[in-house]
C-alpha cells in the first residue's frame, strides 16, 4: 500500500536547514496497523504529513497504491487526500459553525456529492462512531471524546484507504483515549491501513507493527524481517 | 462541488462575525445607495430639462441674437454685434415662405402695481400670435391686439392675477407696470414654467411698448412658427440668410429648433450624470476595500479551517471559490440594500419636490448590481488566493488564535 524510499524533508530555516526526516525507508501493507513512537522533534508528524500528502519531502520517492505521488500535480494530490486518506488530529480540528453531522458532509461536498447521498452517509457515519444522538450538536456542545469520534466519523465517510492519526488520543482522558482507539481498531478490523502516531506507550503498543523514530530516522521496527522482506520491494530497511 | 453546496459553506463562514459582516455590507450599501440616487438625480435633471424643452413643439424655430461656437448655448453667451430688431423678425416672416407665424419676443423684469398691491413680474413684449406659437389659453378675455404693437394694454399670467386681483375682475381694471400704466385685456390659463419661464409669473405688453419701457432696441428673440409639413432645416437655413443680408453680411444670429436644444442638454446632462455617477464610485471603491479587509481577516481567523478543508481534499480553486463567493455575497448583499435604500429615497424626494422628477436610470440599477458583485470578486480575490496559497500543514499545526 505505502512504500517509502529515501524520504528526506528538510525545512529551510535561516542559515542552517532542519533536517526533520533524513532517509526514511519503510514500505507497510494494505490492512496493517502501524504505531509511529520516539521522542519529541523525531520527525513523527512530518512523516505522517508527508503519508498523507499534505506535504511533499525534499527528496525521495513515496508510492501510495503504486502511484508515485511525487509526480501529481496539486489537483490531483487534492484528490488523493478526498478519496484515499482520511486524517485524525490531536485538536479534532471540527468547524465551530458546522454541526456534527455537517462536519462529517464537509469531504463529501468538496468531492460534489448530492446532498441526500451526503446526508445518508453522514447519519450512517454517526451511528458507527456511537453519535446519533448528536447529529444537531455543534463542537461546543461536545466533549472532547465526542468531538474526535465526530473527526473519525469525517475522516472516514469517503472511505479512505488509509488512516492517519496524530496523537488522536493527546488530547483526551484515558477512558474517552481508549474508546477512540477501540474504534478506529474496528476500522483497521474492516480493512483500513491505520497508522497512529503516539506518544502514549499503551497505545502504540497494541498496533501489529511498531516503528519508532529518531532523529529522522526508524530507529526500530518489531515487523519480522521475513515479512517485511516480501511486503516491501524496497531492498534497504533500517 | 455544486455551487448550491458551495454558497451554503461560504455564507455560513459570513455568520459567525455578524458585526463585521454587517459593517462591510453597510459600506457598500451606502457605495451602491449613492451611485443610485446621486445618479438618479442627474437622470432626474435630463428629464426635467428635456421635458421643458419638449413642450416648445417641434416645428418652432428660435432665433436669438448673438453667434456662439457651441450651437445650443446661446441664451448663455450672448456677444451681438447687431440687434435682433422688430424689423428683422418681419423681414423673417415676410421673406420665408415656409414660415407662417412669428413673434418676437422682448423680455425685462418691473415691478407690477394695482391699487395697494405690487409684485415683481417678468414682462414679456409681444405679439398676438405668440398664443397660437406657444399655445396658450385664455381664462378670460382675449390676448394682445393684433393691430395695435403699441398699445399701452397688458395680460396678466395666472398667479399675478391672483396676486394683483385677488377678489375682483381684473379686466379693464388698470395696472402699473414700471412708470407706465396699462389696462388689463386679459387672464391666461395657469401654465406652469416652460423654458425657464414660469408663464404663470408672466405680464404680456405689446412689443413696441415693452422696448420703449424698457428703452431697448433690440429683442429678446424671435420665435418663427414653420408649416407643418415643410422642411424645418430649410426654412431655419433660410432665415438666418435673410438675417445675415440685413446684417451687412455677419452670422450674428443663433438658430435653435427643438431637436438642437434637446440634444445639447442631453449630452451636457448626461455628462454631469456620468460624474455623479465616477464620484460615488469612489465610495464603492472604498467599501470594496472594507470587504478586502474583513476577507483578510477572515483568512487569518480561519488559517486552521482552510488547512482543514485541503486536509479533506478541498482543491486551491475550490478554496479560492469559497472565499471568493464569500466576498461576492457580502458585496452583493450590500449592493442589494444599497439599492433598496437609494431607490426609497429617490421616492422620498420624489414626494418632497413632485417638480423635480428623480428618476433612477435602468442602467445604474443593473451597474449598481453587477458593479457591487464585481467589487466583492476583485478586492476578494487577494484574500481567497491568501488562503488558497497557505500551507496545510502550517494551517493546520497554528494553536487557537
Ligand atoms: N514548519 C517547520 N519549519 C521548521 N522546522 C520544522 C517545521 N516543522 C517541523 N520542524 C522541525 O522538524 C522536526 C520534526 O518535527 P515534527 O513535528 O515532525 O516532530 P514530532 O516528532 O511530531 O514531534 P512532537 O512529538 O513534538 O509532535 C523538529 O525539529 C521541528 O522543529
Ligand atoms: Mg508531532
């Protein structure tokens, strides 16, 4: 599904680059669940940027369903992000003025969706991710376990591939932290690539396949080199 | 992405700031308000000027003493090397075939006394057939004698009748006018103002009297009545050579006609409305820079809202798209009410002074619309190309302003 090879992103700052990721490689099969960990500064969320497309590196290539993305125009990476990738973040990022269920529309207007498919899918959204009830409600009148399922119900209504999550349970207390990570699981269950990045060790933890950076760099990756070795083409894997 | 769906999001983005919102809509409601009723004014005036001047008839020559370069103004400037005389306007009648009436006109102000009341009135030195040429109607009695130009006889205009004779017949009562004195022949029907003259305010004398009271030689102009179906170029071009031959040769003389007089204050007053129009223009120019603000602003607010939208797959022309309507609506919104407001108080005024006709062109009302649209479009292009440029991730990574 994922297969990165030589990725660098380097952030021109003033006189001296930051070097954020320096030659990542990592390749990650369709259905897998993936936690990224490692220390503060290591590169995690430009990894997971650059995953998502909302970022391109500096260098390197990144195949995502065969496709080479460094080759798409603007246009088309939009397009990647509508209908391959769904994003979960650590400050939900709801609209304040829309209500649950129009957060959740919001992908489906942008790819023009008609309006009565929108709304089906929306509430069906909302009974997934356990809200019905709060269709009508704005972020404001959610709590914070509330509002990230909401952002999970969005990030997945156009049925993406691939998950992404960064520290989607940095913001929330243990109790509504495991009920989202049990459910985007669920979603991983029904075939989604989910990857997580965490600084929670309990979560990471219960992913299929660990990576940790640092420096950017993977320092560690517990996917047995057997498997790894035929899921990813890629020959070089730190 | 359906354009329903599209204006759905970009007003909803205008709702949660109802104060700015409403202060940039006011802005260019009042850009739009003035260009409907500054412009309306100037239409207003056209009208009331051309409307005056449509009543003269269209097949009545005017001839006035004096040459101007710019045909149309002359009764503005007025340099005459020769006197328009009695004698040139019977050399006129007598010397154009096609011309079948003529009444010179001379013109002075005196005041006007009977018994204990006075008044100032316009007199005008005349002939009898100058009510056939102007088509004026008697209340009472009968206009100027045809035989006698010198007669010392007068006939009042509606209100200075009512003025002068408020309770009692005024024929063959006697009036003074200036040192002389006159017997009133005659009431005209009320009028109202044709040519800058109010009729009503008017005193008619024989001609040859007027210029001795008011010791000229020379007329005021000479109106020429032209048959029907005679050409009015020709029987015009043919008076002004009778004149120039009287003249010793000099085009001293300005010919109008109807048509002439109504396309120069066409033109002069279309003009004047064009410039009513460019300087509240610039009040619209200013409230488009309001809506360029209060789009910036928006952007800068909703930096996380916009990484959010490209982080769902929102394209640049999709963001741009957003924000632009967004503007458009704003604007276009206040061109809305700015129209509404210049038109009720186009009404107003219309109640205020019924004479003036105000009177909004179709054209400023569909500028007004399209101009107000626009204006949202281009000073919210800067904006929406701001936002559609941010970087997502950046966007997205701000904390909560
Ligand atoms: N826009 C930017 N400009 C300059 N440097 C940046 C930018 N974004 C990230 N960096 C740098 O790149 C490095 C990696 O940042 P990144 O956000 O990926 O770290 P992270 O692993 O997600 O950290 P955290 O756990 O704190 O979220 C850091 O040194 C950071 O300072
Ligand atoms: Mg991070």
């Amino acid at each position: 599904m994922i297969q990165l090879q030589g990725i660098e992103r380097v952030y021109e700052v003033g006189a001296s680059p930051v070097r954020a990721l320096r030659g990542v490689n990592l390749s990650i099969a369709r259905g897998d669940y993936v936690s990224i960990m490692g220390p503060s500064g290591s590169g995690k969320s430009t990894l997971l940027h650059i995953l998502g497309c909302l970022d391109r590196p500096t260098a390197g290539s990144y195949r995502l369903a065969g496709q080479e993305t460094a080759d798409l125009p603007e246009a088309e990476l939009s397009r990647v992000r509508r209908h391959q990738i769904g994003f979960i973040f650590q400050f939900f990022h709801l609209i304040p003025r829309l209500t649950a269920a129009g957060n959740i529309e919001l992908p489906m207007v942008f790819a023009g969706i008609p309006a009565e498919e929108r709304r089906e899918r929306a509430r069906r959204s909302l009974e997934v991710v356990g809200l019905t009830a709060r269709a009508g409600h704005r972020p404001d009148q959610l709590s914070g376990g509330e509002q990230q399922r909401v952002a999970i119900a969005r990030a997945v209504v156009m049925e993406p591939a691939v998950l992404l999550a960064d520290e989607p349970t940095g913001n929330l207390d243990s109790v509504s932290g495991s009920e989202v990570v049990r459910l985007i699981e669920r979603m991983n269950t029904d075939g989604l690539t989910l990857i997580v990045v965490t600084h929670d060790p309990q979560v990471g933890g219960r992913a299929r396949r660990c990576i940790r950076l640092a420096d950017g760099l993977v320092v560690e990756d517990t996917e047995p080199p057997s498997r790894r070795r035929s899921a990813a083409p890629a020959p070089e894997v730190t | 992405m359906n354009l329903l769906d599209l204006f759905r999001f970009a007003t909803g983005g205008l709702h949660g700031h109802r104060l700015r919102t409403g202060l940039s809509v006011l802005g260019v409601a009042i850009g739009v308000a003035s260009v409907i009723l500054l412009t309306s004014l100037g239409e207003g005036a056209r009208r009331y000027v051309t409307g005056e001047f449509a009543t003269l008839g269209s097949n009545l020559l005017i001839l006035i003493p004096g040459k101007t370069e710019t045909a149309g103004l002359a009764p503005l400037v007025s340099t005459a090397p020769h006197d328009l005389t009695r004698q040139d306007a019977e050399a006129v009648r007598q010397r154009v075939p096609q011309i079948r009436r003529v009444a010179p006109v001379a013109v002075g102000t005196a005041s006007a006394t009977a018994g204990a009341r006075s008044r100032e009135v316009t007199v005008i030195g005349t002939t009898h057939e100058l009510l056939a040429i102007r088509h004026l109607k008697m209340t009472s009695g009968r206009f100027l004698p045809e035989d006698l130009p010198d007669a010392a006889v007068c006939v009042l205009g509606a209100r200075v009748q009512r003025e002068l004779f408020p309770d009692r017949n005024p024929l063959g009562q006697r009036v003074r006018i200036g040192d002389w004195r006159f017997r009133v022949i005659g009431v005209i029907e009320p009028r109202g103002t044709s040519i800058g003259l109010d009729l009503d305010e008017v005193v008619e004398i024989p001609v040859d009297t007027a210029l001795r009271v008011f010791n000229r030689t020379g007329l005021f102009r000479v109106l020429a009545e032209v048959n029907p179906n005679a050409d009015l170029d020709a029987a015009g071009r043919a008076a002004l050579e009778v004149l120039r031959e009287r003249h010793a040769g000099q085009e001293d003389v300005t010919l109008l006609t109807q048509d002439s007089v109504l396309t120069t204050f066409n033109q002069i007053l279309g003009v004047l409305t064009a410039a009513l129009a460019g300087i509240a223009a610039i009040s619209l120019g200013v409230a488009g820079l309001g809506i360029m603000n209060v789009m910036l602003v928006s952007v800068s607010e909703r930096t996380r809202e916009i990484g959010l939208l490209k982080a769902v797959g929102a394209t640049h022309a999709q963001v741009v798209a957003v924000f632009l309507l967004e503007a458009a609506v704003l604007a276009t919104t206040g061109g809305a009410i700015g129209l509404a407001a210049g038109l009720a108080s186009g009404r107003l005024l219309e109640r205020l002074y019924p004479d003036f006709p105000v009177h909004a062109p179709e054209w400023a009302i569909l500028a007004a619309l399209v101009v107000s649209c626009s204006v949202g479009v281009i000073f919210g292009i800067l904006p929406a190309r701001q936002a559609a440029r941010l970087d997502p991730v950046e966007a997205l990574m701000r904390r909560k302003a």
